[in-house]
C-alpha cells in the first residue's frame, strides 16, 4: 500500500514534468486563456495543493515557504468575468521548481506517517488524502492540455511519446434504442476505494426509452450544421447562449480556423486540414452542442440515460464499464494521453456498451443535459476542500461524463462527474443526440 503510493505519485509527477517540458521556459508565463492563471501558477499550485492538503493539513507540518503555499492555493472559477488579467509579480520559475521538489520529498516522507494515523471517522484524511493529492494533480494536467492547446505552436515541444494520428477506422453511426429502466448513479462509499464528495451516495433512478446515437457528433456532420446556417439561426440556440454567441463572436468551433474559403483543423502540435479530420468528434461548448442537438430535431442525454446507455445491459445487469468489468485499457478507448490527439469516432469497438453504444467513454468527455448538482444525501466530506464540488452547485454548469484523450486511466470510473459552464468553449467535451422513443 505504502509502496503503491510512492509510485502512483512518481508516476503522476512524471507525467506533470512531462506536460510542463513541452513549454519553452519563457512561455511559462503566458496566458492561453483569459480566464485563467498564467501557466506558472500551475507550476506551484500543484504542489502547493498537496502541502496544504497532505503536510500541513493531515500532519500540521509547518510551513516552510508560507507565502506559496497560499500564493499558489487556488485556482480562479472564471464565474461573472469574461476576462482575469493577472497583476501577480510571479516568483522566479527556479524558485518554484525548487519548492515543488521540497514538497515531492516531504510527500514521499509523509507516507508511512499518514499511514499510522488513527482513522478518526473523516473519510478524506489517512491514506485517502493521498488520493486527493493524485487525482487532484492527474485532472490538471488535463486541464493544462486545453491551456496548452490555445498555445502558438512556436512554443511548444512535440512530445517523444506522440504516436501518429489515426484518420480511418470510424464507426458508422447508427440510432440504437435503448430499453428505459432502473440506473444506478454515484458509489456507495464503503465500496469504492476513492470517490470525491459528489459521486456520493449511490442514488437508484429510473430512465425511459430512448434512441441513442452509436457514435459521437464528428467534424463532417457539424460543418453540416455550420453550412446550414446553425450559428445564424436563434430559434436553435437558448436565449442566454444566443447572447453569449453574438455577445463573443463566435460562429464556429474553437478548434476550427477560416482558411481560404475552407477550414483548418488546430491540434496540439499541428494544424491539420479538417477533412483529414471530418471523422474526429467534435468539441465544443454546451450550448453550441445543445444548439446541433436542437437542428437535428433531438437532444443530449440526461445523466441518467448516459448511464443506462454506458453501464447497464439489455438483459438487466450493470457493469464497471461500458466494456464489461475489466480494467481501463488502450483498446477500449482512447484516453490516457496515448495519442495527445482525438481519433475517429468509435474506432475503438472493443470499448462498446452491451446495448452497442460506441465511445461513451474516451475521445473527449461527453455533455449531458443534466445540470450539475448533489445526489439526495450529499456531504461536502472532504474537510480540507469542502467547496470541490459545493462551489458548483448554482445551477450554470453542466454534467460531462466518459473521459477524453488527455484523462488518465485511473480517472476512468462509472461515478466519476465533471462539469463546466455552458459557455466554456476550451475543455474536450464531445456530444452525441438522443431523441425520446
Ligand atoms: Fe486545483
């Protein structure tokens, strides 16, 4: 156990340096999107994070670089600003790396203390504040993907893992009925080895019929929606997302770039033709997914539907994961930073649902209709960090659920939620339409 965590943490630090490497030093103080701290800021606030929750929080250590442990402790919810400017004098970068290695050594030599500590009933502390460490850490360094996407490619390092990327092999798409009945949402506590205060308690709800489609929304059916007019045409969009489009300009995907009558494709290292691309899925906002759903004559899935498609099967039994039971793996989906890329949808069949729903996990994170919010019987239980989840139940962010390129296995578990505004149109969240039965 003690062993396992030291190695879960050198692996998550590996990947952490791995994603700050591909920067050139200078550009660590750009900032690639408006709404969030420059790239230096996450430099220390991912050891910061663990000092304060592991360190200082569970062993009470005391400080030994008091001003970053709070200059570094929180990130910005880019709630009510359209921009943030930073008017932070950042430390020096050597500084930072100085104290993010100080805190790695003091983590390692946390273990076995945090080990021996009596469990005093707070589920979060012992051996699972470790947990919180890591899965804190493996969700930004997605987050910095989408950071590092917005990025000149003038200053970015391709990475020596990046594989070549996949144009064939999609799935096509098909209507798939499935069956309405009980679904199970969230985890029972004292089954599931680690969960955030949200995937908690287990919450029994029924579905009804629906029709769902097999693949996820890719790049040749929404330049279909562009060329019929979809961002011309308010009767498809919300009122609050129709302002939000005019108001921001936007009439196109954030990955997609005008060129010459035609479009261009922007991924991490390269930009690419999109009808190279046209069978990748699509990203967006959720209010430009619910928009397609809308001219399409359906809708996105509930959580609940997402669940009933992904992890139950026709004859009445649930699964760990859309695939069966087994482990996460590269070939039931492209997650795990295996191709810091998308790849065409469905192609990954082995990653199928019983009812024969493709991709549900993996190739980006899926948009649901639900808006984010506690199960009946929630706490806020983490008592280092009681804001994680109840700072985002105002009724504007949505539900994804499934996983993207840039998520780590480990992240891969039928409970786990994310969720992010309506009009955040960075993050690798695709879609597919649902239509009621
Ligand atoms: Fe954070």
């Amino acid at each position: 156990m003690i062993e396992s965590i030291r190695d879960r943490l050198h692996a998550c630090w590996v990947r952490s340096d791995e994603i700050f490497g591909l920067l050139e030093a200078e550009a660590l103080l750009d900032q690639p999107i408006g709404l969030r701290h420059p790239l230096i800021f996450y430099l220390g606030h991912l050891p910061a994070f663990s000092w304060n929750q592991v360190c200082r929080g569970v062993l009470g250590k005391p400080s030994f670089r008091p001003e970053f442990d709070s200059l570094f402790e929180r990130g910005i919810d880019p709630m009510g600003v359209d921009s943030y400017r930073s008017s932070t004098p950042w430390p020096p970068i050597d500084e930072i790396i100085d104290y993010r290695d100080r805190v790695r050594r003091a983590l390692l030599a946390a273990v076995e203390a945090v080990a021996e500590r009596r469990n005093d009933g707070a589920p979060a502390e012992n051996g699972r504040i470790f947990e919180v460490a890591i899965e804190h850490e493996l969700m930004h360094q997605e987050t910095l993907q989408y950071l590092l996407l917005q990025m000149p490619l003038s200053k970015k390092r391709r990475p020596r893992s990046l594989a070549p990327y996949r144009f064939e092999g999609a799935a096509e798409n098909a209507v798939v009925e499935v069956g309405g009945g009980p679904v199970t949402l969230g985890a029972d506590f004292e089954k599931l080895h680690f969960g955030w205060d949200n995937e908690f308690p287990e919450l029994v709800t029924e579905v009804n019929d629906f029709a769902i489609d097999r693949t996820p929304v890719r790049h040749a059916e929404y330049l279909e929606f562009i060329e019929d007019g979809g961002y011309e045409r308010p009767e498809l969009w919300r009122t609050d997302d129709w302002e939000w489009r005019q108001r921001i300009g936007l009439d196109h995907p954030l990955s997609w770039i005008r060129d010459n009558g035609g479009w261009t494709y922007q991924s991490m290292f390269d930009r690419l033709p999109l009808d190279r691309v046209s069978d990748w899925p699509v990203y967006t906002s959720h209010a430009e997914a619910e928009a397609f759903c809308r001219w399409r004559g359906g809708r996105l899935a509930t959580e609940a539907e997402f669940h009933r498609a992904a992890y139950t099967t026709p004859d009445g039994g649930t699964r760990e994961f859309p695939w069966g039971n087994d482990p996460p793996a590269g070939r039931h989906g492209n997650f795990g930073f295996r191709h810091w890329a998308p790849t065409p949808v469905g192609s990954f069949t082995d990653g199928d649902s019983a009812w024969g729903v493709a991709e549900l996990v993996g190739n980006g994170w899926e948009w649901t209709g639900t808006v984010f919010g506690p199960y009946p019987g929630f706490a806020a239980h983490i008592a280092s960090y009681p804001g994680y989840s109840a700072d985002f139940f105002d009724g504007l962010h949505q539900v994804m659920l499934g996983a993207s390129w840039a998520t780590p296995a480990q992240l891969v578990r039928r409970s786990f939620r994310n969720w992010f505004q309506r009009h955040y149109p960075y993050q690798f969240a695709k879609f597919r339409c649902v239509q009621d039965s």
